[in-house]
C-alpha cells in the first residue's frame, strides 16, 4: 500500500552532549518517508520549503525512493527551521529559536496521484491543516496522525473536531496526559479512545512504547543503546516505521498493530545513533530485521 506523510521539511540546528549540526535536514514529513520506506516502495510526501533548500538535500530523499511530487518550493520566502539543545537527560531539550518562515501560510494541497493513498501519515501540524489534508484524500486504510501539547492547549476545539476522523494517535506520555487530563497512562488511553481515534500509541522516549487498542495493552521496550547522539527525529522515525509495517499487512488486526510496534521501535533506534537523518540514509532491512530479533530476545519471558 502507499504511504503519504504531510508535515514538515526542515533545517534543524542540533546541539547535544556529543556534538552539534548546524542546517541538518529535519523535519515529521522527511522523517516518516524515509523511516517507512523499508516496508514500503511507494511513499509520499507533502510539504514546503523555501528557495535556501539545497538540492542535495532533495537529492538525499529523492535517491532513496521517496516521491516528492508534493514537495513545494516557494522562490520568495525561507525554509522552515528549528533549533534545539539538548542536556544529558535527553528527553530535556531547549529551543533556542523557531523560524517558521514558508510554514506560517503552508496550505497542503495534495497532488492528485496522491489522494488514493492508503495509509495517511499526519505529521505535527495546526489541526485545522491535517482536517485539510483528510479532506483531499480517498478512503485512507488508515489514519494515523501525531500532535503536540501547543496544539492540545492552543487549538483544543480544532483537535477536537480532528480526532473522530482519525483510526491511530501518537502522542508521547506527556502529551497523553495533558489531552486526557489524566496522570495514568492506561485511563489516559482509555478517554482518548472515547474522543474518536480506534487505537493510541503513546511513546515513552528511552522506556519504549506502550499499543493500546481495543481491549488490548501492548509494551515495547526502547532498545538499550550504548551510543546515543541525538534524539531529534526519533518520534517521527516511529511512526514512519509503524506505517511502513502496516503498509505491508493484508488486514491491519491486533498482531499486525503489534509487529508494527515493534518494527517502528527499531527503526528509530537507528535514528538515535547518529545526528539528524544520517543513522536512516544508509540503513538496511536485513540490520532492522536483526534488530527486531534482539527485540525478540529483549522480551522473551521463559515458561
């Protein structure tokens, strides 16, 4: 099945305990396509950049399958772009600044190759923009769409308004809380639920990831990792690997959820060890598959 992620094309500049990048490529939208795209050969994205993106960085995406028909390049204005420093916790980070430049009147229109795409990623965005893009496309197999607590406490009737239309809802542990207004994980997932979305993935950074959907409760550790250099990305990285899973599966049921899990959890792994998307450029499935067996072995309870 094909994937279309809408979000953001980015420069990130990146500091963390072990190094910096300065205009790194970020961005949700670059980093669902090039995450999911190990599972799946038709992805596709919508975003905006300005005439500073460099075509190297085009290049980067495009040599790797992904289909940037819906790439916007606008002559007369600037690249969206963020900066962050992060702290030897990392899940602390501070933003140092926040330019959206070309995204302060992103308006997604969706080529029309495109709105016969079957899983639907929304990447972080005003929900009045992902409702735009749900509104463009063609009886998705799934909707799978990421928020932040801005959005929860800036534009609660818009995300309100959002949710029933979505199947699947990714959120860190935080933002779950906040949008629940519930300190438990378990109630939390549980009202969320109530307010429309079929399923709910909450990411819980270096604790792993926790599948809620009907009945079932599912948990994924973090994959222990010795070398970690920045976790920019990763959530992104998740959730593109989550889709590409699913993009594969014959009928999106409990066990095909969890494998996506799973399969998500070990992409972005990948993501953490290196700066930006560079720990993805490279990336082959067969290390993925080795991963998810060391996954396997992770969670391995003897009878």
């Amino acid at each position: 099945m094909s994937i279309l992620a809408v979000g953001t094309v980015a420069f990130d500049r990146i500091e963390t305990p072990f190094g910096k990048r300065d205009r790194a490529l970020g961005g949700s939208a670059m980093y669902i396509t090039m995450a999911s795209r190990f599972k799946c050969n038709d992805t596709r994205l919508v975003a905006v950049v300005g005439n500073d993106f460099p075509l190297e960085f085009v290049e980067d995406m495009r040599s790797r399958g992904i289909d940037l028909a819906g790439l916007e390049i606008r002559k007369d204005e600037l690249t969206f772009a963020w900066g962050g420093r992060y702290h030897y916790d990392l899940n602390n980070r501070d933003t140092i600044y926040t330019d959206l430049n070309v995204l302060s009147s992103f308006d997604p229109v969706i080529p029309l190759a495109y709105k016969d795409s079957k899983v639907v990623c929304l990447g972080n965005l005003d929900p009045t923009i992902q409702l735009k893009v749900l509104n463009q496309v063609e009886k998705p197999s799934i909707i799978i769409c990421d928020t932040m607590n801005y959005w929860i406490e800036n534009t609660p009737e818009q995300l309100m308004a959002l949710l029933p239309r979505v199947d699947c809802l990714v959120v860190n542990d935080s933002e779950a809380r906040e949008l629940s207004e519930e300190a438990n994980l378990v109630t939390a997932a549980r009202k969320i639920k109530n307010m429309g979305p079929k399923i709910v993935v909450v990411k819980k950074g270096e604790h792993g990831a926790l599948l809620f959907a009907d009945d079932t409760i599912f948990s994924v550790p973090a994959y222990p990792l010795e070398d970690i250099q920045d976790p920019t990305g990763a959530g992104d990285a998740f959730m593109g690997g989550f889709a590409g899973y699913l993009s594969g599966c014959a009928e999106i049921n409990q066990d095909a959820l969890k494998s996506a899990l799973v399969y998500g959890s070990a992409t972005a792994s990948f993501t953490v060890e290196h700066f930006g998307p560079e720990g993805l450029y490279d990336l082959t499935t067969p290390e993925i598959e080795k991963r998810i067996g060391a996954f396997r072995q992770l969670t391995s309870i003897p009878v």
